[in-house]
C-alpha cells in the first residue's frame, strides 16, 4: 500500500469498488424511502431533517471510502476483507433508516463498524507508505476520535441537542480531510475518482428508475396500454435520460486531471447534487402513491393524502435543484468563460408551467410530460452553446 500512480494510464473502477457500489445502493433507496413516508405522513420539516441526516451518512461513508481506494487499492485479501467489514456497516445503516427510536443508535453503529474497517486502512497506509505517513496518521487520529464523539453524540446526549450536536460534527467531519491533506497530498487518481462519481451519480438514477416503475404500474391496465401509460413511461424514464446526460456535460475527469487543486470544492460540492437525486427518487415515490390511488387530477387526494400538486411541485423542486447545482458547480470547477444562470431559466420556466397547469387541472401525467423537458431544454442550449464558441465552454 505504497500508493498508486496518479498517472497511471486506464485506470477504472475496480469489481470489489461496483460491489461497494451496489451495497450502497441498498442504503440510498432506504433513505428515499424514508422520505417518501414522512412527506405522505405530512412530516414535511421531519422530512428534510431525516433527508439531510441519512443522505451525511450514506455520502459520506460512501465518499470517504472511494477517495482512500484510489489512492491506496491494493485489492489484496486483507483490503478485499475491510471492505467487506464496510459493506456490513453500510447495511447496517440502511436497516436502522426502516426504524424509529432504536435507529440513531443502529445506525451509529453501522457507522462505527465502518470506520473501524478504514481506520485500520488507513494505519496501513501510514506504515506501507512513509512519504505520507504523516497524512495517513492524521485520517486515522481524526476519524477514531470523531467516531467517538458519535458514540457519545447517541448514548449520552438529550434529544434536545440532535440537532446542534449533529451539525458540529458534521463540519468537523468535512474538516478531517482538509487538515489530512496539509501534511501531504494523497496519491488519488483524477479519471478514477471522477468515475467513482459518475458511477454514484448513475446508481442515485437507477434507484429513480425503480420508482419510475412503480409509477408505470401505476397506470397499467391489464386489458390494454392506456394513453397515461405511455405518457407517464416515456416522461419520467425521460426526465432520469436528461439529468444523466446534463451531469456528463460537464468534463469533470479535465477538471481533475488539470487542476488537482479544485478536488475540495469538486468533491464537496457534489452534495447538493447528490442529494438532489436522493429526494428525487423518494419523490417519485409520491407521483407512484397518486397514480396508484387514481387522483389524476388536483381534486382528488391519492395514497396517505398526497395529492397530484404536490407530487408535482415536489419533483419539480427536485430537478431544478439538481440543474442549479450541478450547473454551479461546473461553473466553479471548469472555471469557463460561460457562465451565466441565464440559462437555468427556460428549464426554470417550464418546470413553473408543470406545477401551474397540474394546479389548474391538467393530470399529472401530463404535468411530468412538461417536466421532461427542463433539462432536455438545458441540455440543447448549452450543447448548441458549446459548438458555436466551444473556448467559452473549456476548462480553464
């Protein structure tokens, strides 16, 4: 584990990591799931609450654990058998998301057990690898210590201080790299670290696909395919197809490659992102509920009273804070010459028209057939944008 070569030619994912992946996946659909049920139950602020806390801890495991691999993968046994270790920690995490009192613990403790795995990585790295011993020491001290701050943050500390505690820790959390990195820059891959990325980014959209389902089955007829069917197929299948390919406008491996110094604010500005594509996949669980319950229109009230206007406005908020973010960020990374939020306004525009004509009466099939064309809009006018000045559009 003497640290890979930052330059080393095809570099790509490993087997054990898309392993990792599609352990993580079980988590993510957990906290969509999660969301789903609160804003059904009406629990909007608990909602957001229990979002932001899942989505930390899924992301964040997630992350921690793909930036160490690219640096140190050995994919021998003893790393092949940590990751397992990790594996088991990430579900433990996505069963204490199904519970209630009893899950803050389960999942600080799913938490504890990855961690215990990448300590220990981590450790290994600082005596197989001497230029950086000093930084590995520093990942290792900083992880172990806030692990038990955790631990003390579920057992010892009030409900009253959930909250307060949870948002320290959190920036604390976001601070262990960067002062691990002061010591001495890991050797982590650009390619690599951007693919680990964009293959995180096409399991949120899979989890979205499995809702989109749902919602096809919602409006199936066993005696023949309706005109809803196919409308609400084609939309939201649609609407996952443009986000995918809004993501990879933007040349993140160039920005890597180019300018090393940006991986903070790639990285951590990923959140917002991410996130986004969680609540969407919780979100189109609600569309599902109001297709399955037959409440086409505002007037009617669907599965666990959502209605079709909040299913609609939801998803819409979801996909424009997706575009928003996502075009920030490139913006801020490729340091282009284009960068005006002008453009977010069309797609802004048509997902208002959505959530209007949904609220004066059109069915939300309907609705979400408007929605597809939010980011399919964005996705032309940058794409004709980037080939008359394609400069305007180069990392810079």
């Amino acid at each position: 584990m003497s640290g890979r070569d930052i330059h080393q030619e095809h570099r790509a994912s490993s087997p054990l990591e898309a392993l990792f992946d599609l352990t993580t996946v079980v988590a993510v659909g957990a906290a969509a799931s999660r969301l789903h049920h609160d804003i059904a139950a009406g629990h909007y602020v608990q909602a957001m609450i229990d979002l932001v806390f899942s989505f930390f801890t899924v992301w964040w495991s997630w992350m921690n654990f793909a930036w160490f691999s690219s640096a140190y993968d050995t994919d021998d046994i003893s790393y092949r058998l940590a990751t397992v270790v990790q594996m088991v920690g990430v579900l433990v995490m996505a069963v204490s998301m199904t519970l209630d009192t009893a899950g803050q613990l389960m999942g600080t403790l799913g938490y504890t057990i990855m961690r215990v795995a990448l300590v220990g990585l981590w450790l290994r790295a600082a005596r197989e690898h001497p230029e950086r011993r000093a930084t590995c020491c520093r990942y290792a001290l900083g992880l172990t210590v806030l692990q038990g701050l955790w631990l003390l943050r579920a057992l010892v500390l009030p409900t009253a201080w959930a909250l307060p505690s949870f948002a320290v820790l959190v920036a604390l959390e976001l601070a262990v790299p960067a002062w691990g990195e002061r010591a001495g820059e890991t050797p982590w891959h650009p390619h690599h670290i951007a693919e680990r990325y964009a293959l995180f980014t096409i399991i949120l959209l899979g989890e979205c696909m499995v809702a989109a389902a749902n919602a096809m089955s919602g409006v199936l007829r066993p005696q023949d395919w309706s005109a809803d069917f196919i409308v609400v197929s084609f939309s939201i299948v649609g609407l996952i197809v443009g986000l995918w390919w809004t993501y990879f406008l933007v040349p993140f491996a160039q920005v890597l490659h180019l300018r090393r110094e940006r991986a903070f604010l790639w990285g951590y500005g990923h959140a917002p992102v991410f996130i986004a594509l969680a609540a969407l996949n919780g979100v189109l669980e609600l569309v599902a509920d109001v297709l399955k319950g037959g409440a086409s229109h505002t007037v009617g009230i669907a599965h666990e009273g959502t209605s079709p206007l909040l299913a609609i406005a939801l998803s819409a908020a979801a996909v424009m804070v997706f575009l928003a973010a996502l075009w920030w960020l490139g913006g801020q990374t490729t340091r282009r010459a284009e960068r005006t939020p002008w453009l977010l306004l069309p797609p802004l525009l048509l997902a208002c028209t959505a959530v209007a004509v949904v609220a004066y009466g059109l069915p939300l099939p309907w609705g979400l057939l408007l929605l597809t064309f939010a980011p399919a809009t964005l996705i032309a006018v940058v794409m004709h944008r980037r080939h008359l000045q394609p400069d305007r559009f180069a990392v810079r």
